[in-house]
C-alpha cells in the first residue's frame, strides 16, 4: 500500500506532467501559428516580387531566385499559367480549392514537410511550395525545452515532498503510531522531539500525555492490585453482579465454599449460583435496597452451611443508576455449630449429672429416714452411692480432659515406637478381656515409629480397646492390628459386637451420644470417650474412622504419619 507522500508524489507529477503537456501543446500551437503568419507575409512579398520580375521579363533571374531556394513557383493570369518553374517538391493541389479558406498550407509530403502558398498581384496569382523543417524544428526544440523544464520540476518536487514528508508526515506518522501503541497499553512508549517548530509541540505534548498515563495506568494497577489482594483476602464469599445480571468479580472464598466445577466470571448468576441465592439477588434487583438475611444453603445432599448474607446494590453518584449488586457470604456454620453444641452441652451435661445426682440424693435420703439400721440395705444404698459419686468424677475427668485438648494449640510430642505403645495397652487389658472370655488377637509389625504425646495416644488405643470389649459378646474375638503404609501407620481394632447402624456412625464421635445408651451407661461411660479419643487424633493431625455392620461386628481405623 503506498504511503502518503508516495500518493503526494504521484499526485505532484501527474499534475505537473499533465499541465507542461498542455503548455507544450498551447505553447507549440502559438509559437507555430506566429511562425506561419511571418512566414505568410513573407510569401506574399516573394510573391509580388517575382510578378515583378516576371513582368519585366527578367525570367532568368526569377529562375535563378526560385532555384536558389528550391522552391515551386507557378504564375497564373486569367485562369492560364504564364510562368512555372519546378523545384525539389511538388505543389500542393488542396491550395487551389475553393473550399479551402486558407491561402497557406503546411504539411508533410515524402517524409518532408512541405510549406504551399497562395498569393495575388494585382491580376496574377502565385502560388509558392518548398520545403521547411524551421517550424517542425521549433516544435522540437520547444518539447525538448519543456521536458528538461519538467524533469527540474519533478525533481524539485521530489525534494519538497521529501522534505515535507521528513519535516512533516513522519513526525505525524510516529505519532500516529505512538498513539496507537499508548491505546493498546504501552504507557513506556516515547518520541524523540523534532527540530522542526511546528511539529515539535506535537511530540511535546505527546510524550507528556504518555508520562501521564503512564502514571494513571500505575496508579490504576496498585489500586486494582490492592482492590484484588483485600478482596481475595477476605475470609467471606463476595460476588460482583453487574446489572446485565454477570458475575464479574468473585474471589476465593467463594470457590473455597460453594466449589464451582468452572469460572464463574462471565456466567449469568441465574445459571450458576445456589437456588435460594438467586432469589434473593433477583429480589434486590427489583427492590434496588439492600438485605441482610441469615439463610441457610444446600451446598451437596448431605452438607449444608449457614451465612450471614448482604446483597448491596451499587448505584451512581446521583442514585439514578444501577451499576450492580454486590453479595458478601459470612460462613457462620461453625458459629451455628457451637451454638447448637453449647445448647446439646448443657443439656447433656445436666442430664448426665442429673441420674446419679437423683440417686445419689434418693438413697441418702433413705438412709436419712432409719434404713441404717438394716446393715444390708445400708450397705447396698452405699456402694450405689458410691459407683454414682465414681460416675460423676468420671463425667467431670473427662470433660476436664476434651477441654484441656480443645484448648491446647500443640502438643508437646516426641519420637515413640507405636508397635510397642499398642502391644502394651494390648497387654494392660487381656485381664479385662479374659472377664468376658474375650481373647484379643494382635497383628503389630515391628518398630513403627510415630512422634506424637505418648500418654495420649496411649488413652486412645486404651480407650478404643476398652469400647470394644464392652460391646464385644462374650467368648469373641478382638483384633488389633498396627500396618506399615508408604508414610503413614494405620491402627485398626475389630470386634465381633453388635455393629452400629449407618445413622449413627457419623454421630458417635460426638459429646454424650451413645449407641445403646442403657448399656452404656451400665459399663459405666460417660459418652465423652470417643469424642476426646477423635479430638487426640486430630491434634495429632491423624485421622480416625468406623466401618461398622449391624450384628457383624466394628472395625475403628486411625492413620497417623510415620516419624522420619
């Protein structure tokens, strides 16, 4: 494609060109017309000069003339030709013709050019032919002249142009393209300043909107940055909703809770978003006020979580226009969760101190109204009294316990053989076991290191042990088994008991729920042991948990990293 000053260029030459072509051919057309007039008036004197001759009968002299110049003459009196004298080049007949107006003829004749005359003397006509190359070659020497001209003149504008051209279209060019390179983003780009007075304001000015949106760009992105750190940062789920209804802002929070199979930017919340949600951004949408609701979503069809939810919209300056709405998601779950936990605690731990405390009062006050005098009774109201005062410290140890590990950051831990750890719990409670003619079976590879608190881990195998004998038939089996994996240890410990059924598998690890709860309390459990057993092994950033059929028995399983 040719630039502009290759355009200019051609322009400038065609013109100039066209207009010396139409000089040439004015400038010829006059020159050759003056030309042709002198030369008709000097035939005419020629002409009256030979009549002259011829009538005073100086023919040879005439001839001599006429030979001299190479020419054709013919003298005509009354229609009859009384004088000819032939010379190099014939006359041409056209002069003669009355339809010719013109008493002068110039043509071209035999590769010559050929000049005819008419002319009268009184009653003699006389006409004159020869050949001339003067005005053919004044018409060359004048094309000749006009192209020299010309070619200067292309020449000099070639010079223009170019300096025009440098001076001019390039520096407007380069601003052009630097232009162009500050609209794609490229705020670093700069000019070098012109010489040139009045393309250097240009390139001044331009460079200084360059530094200033260089500037504003660098404003802008430390602000987005900002903007997108504190919001990326921020514990809540926050959309971003224009008003075309598009997600266009969402952060981390929010795939980190609702975890979305894809991007959410670019997707209508109608498509994408939690049911319940759309309602309510529907609703603000149409309302333009904003709401704060606690509302509670179906993230999957087993979790749900609770959230503090604000749907704000945005509006302009002057509230006349909704930009969008912006959605803040608090997760509130384990507020809900503790609240509901704090609730379940009190009343469980007033339940549970309530039995014994019942008893305890009942038989005392038995006793109190004369039963002391039966020893066997007194006796028996005792030991009852007893076995409940030992159930109540029991209930206090062990909520003293899951509140010391829920409270304590760390554990102080070491490096402990876990092969050893569970043969000698295995071995603390075969005595038990044999009570209920319960034989434990145990399968423990050797020097299984872990690092962890040892008296703690130690109440969790004890504990998961004891659980299982109490539950196990009498004359089963237990098995404990302790198995090396690529870089974990895993502990499994199965009975042969009744099983716990699906609902309940997913609730036994919480405070006070049990099972079988007449035969739990029987054996003498506070509810809390599986509870402190899973808080251990979380803090020991292990895993714990049951497979379990009813009337075939349970397996616990707890994984624990090998120490290097």
């Amino acid at each position: 494609m040719l630039k502009f000053h290759h355009k200019l260029l051609l322009l400038l030459w065609t013109v100039t060109i066209v207009s010396f072509i139409l000089l040439g051919i004015i400038v010829t057309h006059v020159v050759t017309q003056v030309v042709f007039d002198s030369q008709e008036r000097e035939l005419a004197h020629e002409s009256e000069h030979y009549v002259d001759l011829f009538k005073h009968g100086k023919k040879d002299q005439l001839k001599n003339i006429i030979e001299n110049k190479a020419l054709t003459v013919a003298i005509h009196k009354h229609g009859q030709e009384v004088f000819t004298e032939k010379g190099k080049v014939a006359t041409n007949p056209n002069i003669t013709e009355e339809a010719n107006p013109t008493h002068f003829i110039y043509d071209q004749h035999q590769g010559k050019h050929r000049f005819t005359s008419l002319n009268h003397s009184g009653n003699y006509r006389v006409i004159i032919s020869g050949v001339d190359d003067k005005v053919h070659d004044l018409r060359i020497q004048i094309w000749k002249y006009l192209a020299l001209i010309g070619v200067v003149v292309m020449i000099l504008l070639y010079l223009i142009v170019r300096y025009i051209h440098r001076s001019y279209i390039r520096p407007i060019n380069d601003v052009t393209y630097a232009t162009s390179l500050l609209v794609e983003g490229h705020y670093h780009i700069r000019i070098p300043e012109s010489n040139v007075k009045e393309t250097k304001a240009l390139f001044v000015t331009t460079n200084k909107l360059a530094r200033q949106l260089q500037r504003l760009n660098h404003a802008q992105k430390l602000q987005a940055h900002r903007l997108t750190t504190t919001i990326e940062n921020i514990p809540s789920s926050i959309l971003m909703i224009n008003n075309r209804g598009e997600v266009v802002v969402v952060n981390q929070a929010y795939y980190h809770n609702f975890k979305p199979t894809a991007s959410l930017k670019g997707e209508r919340y109608s498509t994408c978003l939690n049911p319940k949600l759309q309602q309510y951004v529907a609703e603000s949408f149409k309302t333009e006020k904003p709401m704060y609701e606690q509302i509670n979503l179906q993230l999957t069809e087993v979790h749900d979580k609770y959230f503090d939810m604000a749907c704000v919209p945005v509006h302009s300056s002057n509230q006349k226009y909704l930009y969008g709405i912006i959605v803040v998601l608090h997760d509130i779950t384990q507020l809900k969760k503790l609240e509901n936990l704090r609730r379940e605690f009190v009343a469980n731990v007033s339940h549970e101190l309530k039995t014994p405390i019942t008893s305890i009062k009942g038989f005392s006050e038995t006793l109190l109204d004369g039963a002391t005098q039966d020893t066997d009774s007194l006796e028996m109201f005792l030991n009852i009294i007893h076995k409940e005062s030992e159930r109540i410290e029991s209930l206090v140890s062990d909520l003293l316990d899951l509140s010391h590990i829920e409270q304590q950051a760390s554990l102080t831990t070491e490096r402990l053989n876990m092969s050893e750890l569970t043969l000698e719990a295995v071995l603390n409670l075969k005595h038990l076991a044999s009570e209920k003619a319960i034989q434990i079976i145990d399968d423990i590879d050797e020097d299984i290191f872990v690092k962890g608190h040892r008296d703690k881990l130690m109440q969790v195998i004890v504990n998961l042990i004891s659980n299982a004998i109490s539950y196990s038939t009498a004359e089963s089996q237990i098995q404990v088994r302790l198995t090396r994996l690529m870089h974990q240890c895993l502990l499994e410990i199965e009975d042969q008991g009744m099983g716990i059924a699906p609902e309940d598998q997913s609730r036994i690890f919480e405070r006070f729920y049990r099972v079988d709860k007449a035969r739990s309390r029987d054996s003498g459990g506070t509810g809390l042991g599986l509870s402190i057993t899973k808080h251990i092994i979380e803090a020991h950033e292990g895993q714990i948990e049951v497979d379990s059929e009813l009337g075939e028995g349970s397996t616990f399983k707890v994984t624990l990293d090998l120490s290097e």
